[in-house]
C-alpha cells in the first residue's frame, strides 16, 4: 500500500496544526507512527492524488493467477449450508441464480453492514428474529448483528476572510481544481478533509479520546444532499474515538435484495454525548487562536447564541453524524457475546469465516481503513496455516441453478 500525505492543501490546514499547538497538541506529522497524539496534514493511500485502493494493491498483482476466478456484477444471496457446514454461495449474475460450491472455506467479507445480513439470511443469527422472518436457524447466536460500532461526530462551522473550497463548487471552479488534479494529481479533488489531530483529554485515558477533522470548507447536510455554504468557511469536526453507544444491524425482510436495517445508536451513552459537548467547546477555541485571529470572522455552527450546556447538547443531538467507520456487528473474542473465534471462525458451524470491519470488538482510536487491510493479511496468514494443517478435503461439484 501507497501512504502520503495529502497533496496541495489549504494554507489554513496549517494554520489549523498551529492553532492546536497553542492548545498544547504538538505537530506530528508521523501520526501513523509510535506516538499517535499530535496535529497533521492528513495520511492518505495515494500515489499522485489517485487512490491506491486494497484491489490497485493487493488484487490487481495477483488478478493473473491460474487459481484466481474474479467475478463482478454478482449480487451474493446467502452462504450455501450443508447442516453446519458451509459449502458455496449463492449469487445472481446476470439474472441466472447460481451456486458456487467450495473444497475449503467461504470467507465472507461484506462489510459491517452486508456480513451480518448474510450470516442471517443463511440461517446464523438470533432465533427469534429469523423466526420473524421465516428463516430457519442453522446456529441460534442472538449477538449477529450486534456491537455495531461508530465514531459519532459534531462539527463547528466558521466564517473566515480568505477563499475557502466550499467557493470553488461552480463550473470555473470545479474546471480549475480538476485541472490542478490532472496536472499535478494535488488540491481538493484528492481529499476531504485534509488535517487531523489525535487528543488526550481524560487524565486516565492511556490513548486519544478525540479526533478532529478540519477542512477549509463549509456545508450543510440536508435530506436531498450536500449544500455548500456560500461564504469563505472552515469545519472543525471532532469525533469521540472510543465510543460507549452500542447499535446493530437486522433484516428488513427475508428477500436478500432488500437492505438491512442499520441503527448506529448514536449518543446512546451519555459519556459520548458529554464527550462531544466538551470538544465542541475545543474547536470554538481553535478559531480563537492567535493564529486564527488574522483570518477568522463569525462562527456558524453551532451559533454564538448556543454556549450553555444543554443547548450544546441538543446542537449535538440534532446534528450528530457517522464517520464511515461502522465495525463491530461480527464480533471477535472468547467471549459470551462473540459470533467469531480469535481465528475468524464463525462459532456454531465449520468451513466459514467472516474476514473484514465487523470482526472489530472495539472501535480503535481512528480511521478503519488501514485497520481492516490488517484484518486481511492477518485473515489470510490463519487461512493459509489451518489450510496447511488440514486432512485433504473433497472437492464438491458446482451446481447451477435458474
């Protein structure tokens, strides 16, 4: 994998880094090092301001192997189960059902959302709830789905006195800034929010509590999309890293083209809720800074007007938001409420393991992407070494069906 930082930033990214450190968060531009705590530009996976996604890394080296059948516009129904043991998928392609048997494992690996829904759709879930549904239970274990993990964020908006990116969404605009990517791969079309800072607030806490995100952009999010400020803006955004608030992710139905339900549960725990209340309070300190002091004009969000306690709250409350870092509703552990061993293995059933974001017991201290490539190379390495360990296994015939 490809890691730089991100290419032709803003001028206030840097003056974002040393607001933080009058706040006494140094500059670390080596975030993904040893020591996390620190303000930087942000790290992407990149080459040139293109993404270098997992495929450009991992699969497009190997999508020439004589053992590699890669297959896309396939819509997976459910995991093929013989008993307790998982034996293929079924998938549509094409509009043709078909049915993939394996001579190993299936290795499910859908996301937080989509791996739970599979597993239950496949008879692997909570009892009562596949009952509701009319699926018969293969492995009653009532905690798929559950453990659904995110980081809750509240941003603070300003208005300041210099050209922001939230201008530049126009035809002028969006034609200069794509020819700066073209040319240069570098500017705002490679990045979202280009600075960050990892923060310790609790004395007791051994890693960050916090992470800001901070863009030289302003926009509102409404029900029919994005809405760009129209004023020069900045976005501070804090995140709780650890959050408390557990959510989860049932069937909408037993037809596997409806979507599953998905309740994050935002703000269930009132330690997240007063976690992002003090760090609003933070980023209102930012844009007070001496190094703020040139270029801010007039906060937005949440308002002047709104500086007691409760009504911090219900600015929380009414404009919490996910990060895209979902995990958690196909726990890892040894414990009660585990759905995987420490070896990926779903418990109940053989020859099937979940290898993605939903095995995470507990939500780590930043962004999840790096993290769930580890999950690969790390699901792999046990593959390979059980699949090294086994008796041979027998090959099953492929079966197609309409």
């Amino acid at each position: 994998m490809r890691v730089i930082q991100a290419r032709g930033v803003h001028r206030l990214v840097h003056t974002f880094i040393d607001a933080m450190g009058e706040l006494g968060v140094p500059a670390n531009p080596d975030y993904n090092g040893e020591r996390q705590i620190g303000a930087s530009v942000v790290h992407v996976t990149q080459k040139r301001g293109w993404r270098w996604s997992a495929a450009r890394g991992y699969l497009d080296p190997a999508r020439n192997r004589p053992n590699l059948s890669i297959v896309t516009g396939a819509f997976v129904r459910r995991i093929v189960m013989n008993g307790r043991v998982a034996v293929g998928v079924e998938y549509v392609k094409d509009g043709v059902t078909r049915s993939e048997r394996c001579a190993g494992e299936v290795l499910l690996s859908a996301s937080a959302m989509n791996s739970p829904k599979l597993l239950m759709l496949s008879g692997i879930g909570d009892p009562v709830h596949l009952a509701e549904h009319g699926i018969p239970v293969i492995h009653a274990n009532a905690n798929v789905g559950r453990n659904l993990q995110e980081h809750p964020a509240a941003a603070v908006k300003g208005f300041v006195n210099v050209h922001t990116t939230n201008l530049d969404f126009n035809s002028l605009g969006m034609l200069r800034n794509g020819v700066r990517f073209a040319m240069f791969g570098s500017g705002p079309a490679s990045y979202a929010f280009p600075a960050l800072a990892f923060v310790k607030v609790r004395p007791e806490s051994t890693e960050p509590d916090v992470q800001f995100h901070f863009a030289a952009s302003g926009w509102d999010e409404t029900e029919s999309g994005v809405r760009m400020l129209e004023r020069p803006s900045v976005t501070i955004q804090p995140n709780v890293n650890r959050p408390q608030s557990r959510g989860y992710v049932k069937l909408r139905s037993a037809s596997p083209e409806d979507t599953p339900i998905v309740q994050p549960n935002l703000l269930e725990s009132a330690y997240d809720l007063d976690t992002l209340v003090a760090r609003l309070r933070m980023a209102r300190s930012v844009l007070k800074t001496r190094a703020f002091r040139p270029y801010f004009v007039a906060e937005r969000n949440p308002g002047a007007d709104v500086d007691d306690e409760e009504g911090l709250k219900e600015y929380v409350r009414n404009n919490a938001r996910i990060c895209f870092h979902v995990c958690g509703s196909v726990k890892m552990g040894v414990d009660a409420a585990a759905v995987v061993d420490p070896r990926l293995r779903v418990i109940g059933v053989s020859r099937l393991r979940v290898i993605d974001s939903s095995i995470i017991p507990q939500l780590p201290s930043g962004n999840i992407n790096a993290i769930s490539m580890v999950i690969g190379e790390k699901g792999a390495d046990l593959v390979l070494a059980d699949r090294h360990a086994a008796p041979p296994v027998v090959v099953l015939p492929k079966v197609h069906s309409q």
